[in-house]
C-alpha cells in the first residue's frame, strides 16, 4: 500500500465513525487538551517569580500542587537538593523483667527510600511524610532546638508520633519509655570531573554531620490511633 492509500484508509477510518463518535472523540481530546495546559499553567506559576497572579491566586495554585506536584526548584533561580537527610531514631525501653535499655538507631528515611525504590505507585507517605515532618520541625527551631515560635510544640508532637508509628518492630516486647530523633546529613558526592577548590579534580566534601534532639519522654496520646499493627511502639497505658 502506497502513502496515497495509507492517507486514505485513515481519512476513511475517522470518516467512518458515527456522528455522535465523532462528537465524543473531539470532547476527549478537547478535555484532556485543556487538562494538560491547566496542569502546566499551574506548575509555571508555582514556579515562577513573584507575579500579580501568584500573589492572587496563590492559595487555589499550592491546593492544586501539593502534594502530587510539589516541585524543589524556582524557575530562573534553581535550588536542588545537595545533602542527602536522612531521619533517625532510638528508644528508651523497659522489658518484660523491669531492666531499662536504649535500642540502637534506626534509619527511617532508608525504610521509606527502600519502600519507594522500584515502586511504579509509590505512596505519598513513604516519599513525603517523615521529610516534611523534618523540615516542619527545623522551620520552626533554632540551632539549639529551641522552638523560635508558637508551631515549634506542634512540630515536636507530630514528629514525635511520626516515630513511635514506626519504631515498633525495633521496640517489639518491651515498652518504651522515651525517644530520640537525630538527623545525618551527608553531603551529595561532586562528579569526579568536578573541580575542588584548587582546580584540581576529584574533590571529597566532608563526612556526615549529625543532629541530634533532645530526648523526649512518651504517653499514650503519642502514638497515633491510625499506626498499622506490629509498627506502632508500645507504652505505658497502651
């Protein structure tokens, strides 16, 4: 079959259909036109400077982005992420015959990364729930971890609970007293290429830093009602 033909049995494909297929194969492409420059018009002005439309619709234009489509950058001024952060924890627990002991450290942020690598639908809470309860908690807290405003209690109870939902298997048959977050950055390795800061190749940017919170005592009001069993931690009226 020639180009002639092809172009004709597929003018005579659509030509085939009826008028109320047709009708509804140009609404689908009409909707699904209209969805994707609305979802780009979104994501360019969320993205973008400061702007008149930013300004007055800024909080339809951040319910539509977040959490699905929250992006790391600002257009013209990009600022990707250089330290890889990761989130742990260890508990203060006392076991069945009254000895107290303290467990060692657990990467949560690697649970989550392992649960979302490989994953096709991976979900929101695995990729966003423990970052974003960090940065709420260092938003809202000095150096010292001295809460520098009236959110820093709310953030200190939500990452609180975020780790008792999940440090049960490490806690399993004991009950825990109190715990202990800390986080490990580690800075993002250069290229090999890159040049340090005599010029020369191969540069190494220093090891892990560590903060570590102060510890905190526990109840039965910090362990959240939704933890799925066998993660969530056990304490004292629980």
């Amino acid at each position: 079959m020639d180009a002639h033909e092809q172009g004709a049995a597929g003018h005579a494909g659509v030509g085939a259909l009826s008028w109320p297929a047709r009708i509804a194969v140009a609404v689908a492409l009409g909707g699904i036109t209209v969805t994707a420059l609305v979802h780009l018009a979104m994501v360019f002005l969320h993205v973008a400077p400061g702007n008149t439309v930013s300004d007055r619709h800024g909080g339809t234009i951040d319910a539509y982005v977040y959490p699905e489509f929250e992006q790391n950058w600002k257009l013209f001024a990009p600022n990707p992420l250089q330290q890889n952060i990761a989130v742990q924890a260890r508990a203060e627990v006392m076991g069945p015959d009254g000895g107290v002991s303290v467990t060692r450290w657990t990467n949560l942020t690697a649970r989550d990364a392992e649960a979302v690598r490989h994953n096709p639908v991976p979900s929101h809470v695995h990729q966003n729930e423990l970052r974003r309860a960090w940065d709420f908690f260092t938003g809202s807290h000095d150096d010292e971890n001295r809460p520098n405003g009236l959110r820093g209690a709310l953030s200190e109870e939500y990452l609180r609970r975020i780790v008792l939902s999940r440090i049960g298997p490490e806690t399993a048959g004991t009950e825990v007293l109190r715990v202990q977050v800390r986080s490990a950055t580690t800075p993002v390795a250069p290229p090999a290429w890159a040049p340090g800061e005599d010029g020369t190749a191969g540069r190494e940017d220093g090891g892990t830093v560590h903060r570590e919170l102060p510890w905190w005592p526990v109840g039965p009001g910090d362990v959240p009602g939704s933890a799925r069993p066998g993660q969530a931690a056990v304490v004292s009226g629980t």
